[in-house]
C-alpha cells in the first residue's frame, strides 16, 4: 500500500503545526522527580473537539485528549494505521521519519485499553530503544491520555527507580520502557505484564536487532495476557520478520510512501572535507542555522569534537551513552530549547527524537549503511519541514559515499570541496542546486 502524504504537514496541515515560539518550559527536577519531564515534546494550540481523529473510531475521551493537545487532522500514517489497530488487528506500520508514527500507535492504544491498572500492573506496554525517546513517547501520548483519566508513564535506565516503581505502583495504564529497566523489574516483581493487552515496538528494525532481540522476546513472552501487538518504524526491514513470525497474528502492513521519502524537503549534500577542518566546517554551518546535530560513530568523536567546537567558541555539547543520564536529558532539553546551538551525538540519538527545527544534520563521517543514514538525517525535515543532511568526505571515503548514494537513490555527484572558510557553508542553499536533490524525486 502506497499513498501521498497530502492533506497534512505542509499545505493545509500547516495550520495545525505547533508555532516556533516558547516551549513549555519544565521546572528543574531533583533525580528523584525526573521521570516523564525532558520536554522535547512540542505544543500545539488546542482546538475544538471533535477532530479529524473522531471520524477513524477514536472515542470521545480520547478526542477531546487530542483536541486538547492541538491535534486537529490525521497525518498520513494516522489516517491508514488507526481505523486497522481499533479494529484490533495486529499492525505493522511503516513510514517516513517525523510523519507522526507516534500517534499512529498511540491513539488506538489509549482508544482500546480497557479498565483501569492494578498496582504494578499496566495494561498497554510500548518498547523503545533509547531512554530519551521512552521519555519523549511518554510526553506526547501523556495530554492526550490524561483527559481520559489513563496514566502514560516512562519507565527507564538511568533515572531514579524508587520513583518509577513508586508511580507504578500507583496503577499505570501505559507504560513507556526500555527493555533493560523492564526487565529489571519484572524479575524484581515490581512490576507484572500479566495485565498487558497491547504492546507496540517503537522503532521495531532497531529493537529487532541483535542486541535487543532477547530482552525484546524475554519481555513479549512477560505479556501473557497481550491480545494485539504493533511494531512501527521508518524502516521496517532485516531481522524484524522474525518478531513477525512469532508475535504477531496475521498483521496488516500498513505503510505509507517508500522508505528514502522524507516527510519535509531533506536536502542532501556531500562535502569533501580535511579531517583537521571537520570541526571548523561544523561551526561555520552552525553560524546560520540554529539547532545542528552532529552524528559521529563513536563515544570518543563525540567528545573530542564536541572539546573542539567549544574550543572555537561554538555552544556545542555531546550526548552519548558514557554520559550520565542526568547530563544527557540536560544537554537534549537545552537543545531543544534553543539554548544549545550544536548537539554532538552518537546514535542514542539517531532514533525517533523528535525536535522543533533542526535545520541540518551533519554526519561527520559517512553513514555505514542507508538505514543508518536516514534515521539520523530522519531528525530534521521532520512533519513538513525541510532540512539539511550534511555528510563530510574525507579523501578516502568517496567509494563509502557512491555507496550510499546509490541505496539511496540519490544522484551520484561527487562531494563538493569546501574548507571552513567558504562563505556558502553560512548559506548552504548556495551550495549548487543540482546537488541538493530532494530524495523524493529520485523514486
Ligand atoms: P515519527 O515517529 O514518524 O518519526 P513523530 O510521531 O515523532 O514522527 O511525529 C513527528 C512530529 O509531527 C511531532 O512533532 C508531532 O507532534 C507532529 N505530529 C504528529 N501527528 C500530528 C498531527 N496529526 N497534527 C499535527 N502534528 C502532528
Ligand atoms: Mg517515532
């Protein structure tokens, strides 16, 4: 199944875009109280019910949630995956970054739970793979389910376990977890999926991987009571049909335009950069877009970069999984915040965080494969926007670059050769047009 995504994001979707000004802005949280408060999540002004979301079957509590929250049309993905999973289907949703999967999930688990949550035990589960984005799915689906009187809550490595066991304790009806904290508190009994009815995996290519595959599966096999399970990416492809095969009952593959579409305009554009003006290149771009990620390969780049960038005075710091988890939400709601022009990342990052306005992503190295590259490049051009995907050549990387180019689809060009000093990359529109073709033309 293939379809434009009209009707939302740019056009007449704009008018229900959340406006760039202020953010909520959160108090500062003790480590006790952190749990649920990184906002990266953004506001849209309410509207008045019923929605456009009333008409795929969302009862009423959850439409005035969304109605609330500002939600006033079905985005593509939402239109085609929501009227499926209400009707109790098992569902596996693929489409571009930033179309608006979250709420794809999100509504028909809110809409179909039934009852309310014993102590410890929750009636909805979603999976994710990184902290940061367990808070951030918790934060979007929170408005929409709290008008309901249903609880979202995260439930993650790194921040205080009392407090999460404490709010779990009070009943949950849906929680948002990492596998590792999850498990860690099953085997505790501190909390029991027994309850559970329906389970979605975020990002399900990346949870189906090697190094999640059996905290994913220890978990499912936790949820014995599960009568509907939903797995969602922008890339639903490799070791996932095995999750498929075994956990889910005759799923309806709902998935919207091809996989290299981005939702905005992403501009592609390959620079031969020296390795020594890697750093320098990253802050003459950052001089006229305000909110840059950098993408590096490892913990050790991203420090040094990051060491770099501050160096030469450009207000830049890193976030990486050797990184308190305290730091780490700090750095990403400064960034969200506009506070912190350059976010220097590995991929704890790359995955489903979703930021008001990220004009370019940078990947200081190439990406190693196609899927790699558009989940992190997936962080700007995001729900109608355009973007900038930046990725820095060194002189022996050219072959790695065609490689990409070419699952990609995108034209094979050879990177322009820039040296921090080129006033274009203050402007990069003025980088040759040619070059910076949109990837949706190429299918
Ligand atoms: P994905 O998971 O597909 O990458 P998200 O669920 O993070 O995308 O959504 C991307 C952005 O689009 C978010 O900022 C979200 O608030 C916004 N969004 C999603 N659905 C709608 C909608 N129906 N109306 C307006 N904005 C929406
Ligand atoms: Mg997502």
């Amino acid at each position: 199944m293939s379809e434009q995504h009209s009707g939302r994001g740019r056009g007449g979707g704009n008018r229900n875009r959340r406006p760039s000004g202020p953010r909520r802005r959160p108090e500062t949280a003790t480590e006790e109280q952190r749990s649920g408060n990184l906002t990266t999540a953004n506001l849209l002004p309410a509207v008045d019910p019923p929605t456009g979301f009333a008409k795929l079957g969302v009862p009423e509590r959850i439409d005035n949630g969304l109605a609330a929250a500002g939600f006033a049309q079905p985005f593509a993905i939402q239109l085609e995956a929501i009227p499926v999973a209400m009707d109790g289907r098992d569902v596996c949703g693929r489409a571009k970054t930033g179309s608006g999967k979250t709420l794809a999930f999100g509504i028909p688990m809110l809409s179909r739970i039934e009852g309310s949550a014993g102590p410890s035990a929750p009636l909805g589960l979603v999976l994710v793979p990184t902290r940061e984005l367990a808070v951030q799915v918790a934060e979007v689906l929170q408005p929409v389910a709290a008008a309901a009187g249903i609880t979202v809550a995260p439930v993650y490595g790194g921040a205080s376990r009392e407090h999460q066991v404490r709010e779990l304790q009070r009943g949950v009806e849906l929680v948002v977890a990492t596998p590792l904290r999850l498990i860690d508190l099953i085997k505790s009994d501190e909390v029991n999926l027994g309850d559970v009815q329906i389970v979605c995996l975020d990002e399900a290519d990346r949870m189906a991987d090697d190094g999640f595959t059996p905290q994913v599966e220890w978990i499912l096999r936790h949820c014995t009571g599960r009568t509907q399970t939903m797995l969602f990416s922008a890339t639903l492809d490799g070791d996932v049909g095995h999750l498929i095969r075994h956990y889910l009952n005759d799923p309806v593959e709902v998935a919207i335009d091809s996989a290299t579409d981005t939702v905005g305009t992403m501009h592609h554009l390959f620079l031969a950069v020296h390795h020594m003006d890697k750093a320098r290149v990253v802050g003459a771009i950052s001089e006229s877009i305000s909110k840059v990620v950098v993408f590096c390969q490892t913990k050790r780049l991203c420090d040094k970069v990051e060491k770099a960038l501050v160096d030469d005075g450009v207000n830049a710091a890193a976030i990486h999984g050797d990184l308190s988890q305290a730091a780490r939400e700090r750095a990403l709601q400064r960034f969200a915040e506009g506070r912190l022009n350059v976010l220097v990342a590995t991929d704890v990052a790359a995955r489903g965080i979703d930021i008001d306005d990220i004009g370019a992503v940078i990947h200081y190295d190439p990406a190693g494969d196609a899927k790699d590259y558009l989940h992190r490049s997936g962080r700007t051009a995001r729900a109608g926007r355009d973007g900038w995907a930046v990725t820095f050549v060194e002189y022996n990387q050219h072959t790695q670059m065609r490689v990409l180019q070419r699952m990609l689809r995108l034209p094979s060009n050879k990177p322009i050769e820039v040296f921090s000093n080129d006033v274009r990359l203050r402007d990069l529109p003025a980088f040759n047009a040619d070059v910076t073709t949109d990837a949706t033309d190429q299918s």
